[in-house]
C-alpha cells in the first residue's frame, strides 16, 4: 500500500491540524488575530509610558543623556488606548508560496516603518540606562569580590588549583 504525499493546500499553515480538532472536537473557534499586542501598541500604553518617564526623569538617566535627548523624547512620548492593531495581508496566506522569496523579503522592507516613533525612541534609552545601572552593580560586586579575596588569602600564600588526589 503506497502513500501519496499530502496536497499543498493540507501541508500549508494549520489546515490539517484545524480539520482534524473540527472532526474531534465540539466546536472550537480558531483565533483569527495575534493573541500578542503589537510593539507600537505596548510603547503606547499607560503603564509603560509611566514607567519609561520615571526612568528617564531619573539622574541616572541625567548623568547618561543630555537634557535636550530627554526633554525631546518625554514631550514627544504618547499615550494611546490599547487596541490590537488589525492584521494587515497584502498577500493573503493562500497564495504567499506562489510569491518568490525575494519579493517577499522586499515586501517586508517595504511595509517597516521609516521614522523613528518617539515611544520606541524612549524604550531605548530606558534600555541605556538600565544597563549603565546593572553594569554599575557588576562592578561594585566585582571590587567587592575581589578584595574579599585580598582579605581572606594572604598576599604570599600560594593557591593550588587542579583536583586533588
């Protein structure tokens, strides 16, 4: 008994998978969105806009960046009410495999958007200062660790490494 490769229409996406819980199942409605919010509608939101101009009101974002970069970036910070942004296809699923990989690349390079979105602009000096903070933290415990070392072992005694046998 030979079996035949399945279509390319069933081998595509969930559509088996989708069938075989259709059969099985009662009925169980596929999600036709992103479950996870979009980068621009995450920046946007009330609670990481608080959180990002908390930091970067912070001196350590003072002692880091120039207070025009931060005046310009908190004045130019957004509020927007959390929504999911609609899924855009220029090119529905169903025929994406006829479309040659180049064009498809091209296609992403095209729909990225070009100016700097001053959320996002935020989120990265959010993301200097917080690592100027853990980087300054390594350090202290760094020194800390090694004049520990100073003070337990004698500058003259020998230290022996390997196993032992």
């Amino acid at each position: 008994m030979s079996s035949s490769p399945l279509p390319d229409h069933l081998r595509d996406g969930r559509s088996m998978y989708s069938e075989i819980i259709r059969d099985l199942s009662p009925k169980i409605d596929f999600a036709e969105h992103n479950a996870i919010e979009n980068t621009a509608g995450i920046l946007a939101s009330p609670t990481v806009v608080r959180h990002l101009c908390e930091s970067l009101e912070s001196e350590d974002a003072r002692a880091l960046l120039s207070n025009e970069l931060i005046a310009q970036v908190l004045n130019g910070v957004a509020i927007s009410p959390v929504r999911r942004a609609p899924r855009s296809h220029i090119i529905p699923k169903s025929v994406m495999w006829l479309v040659p990989e180049r064009l498809r690349m091209y296609k992403k390079r095209m729909t990225q958007p070009r100016s700097l979105d001053n959320n996002l602009l935020a989120l990265r000096a959010y993301i200097v200062v917080a690592m100027d903070r853990r980087l300054k933290a390594d350090a202290c415990a760094f020194v800390s660790k090694s004049n520990f070392q100073k003070s337990v072992v004698p500058a003259n005694a020998k230290i022996q490494s390997g196993t032992s046998r």
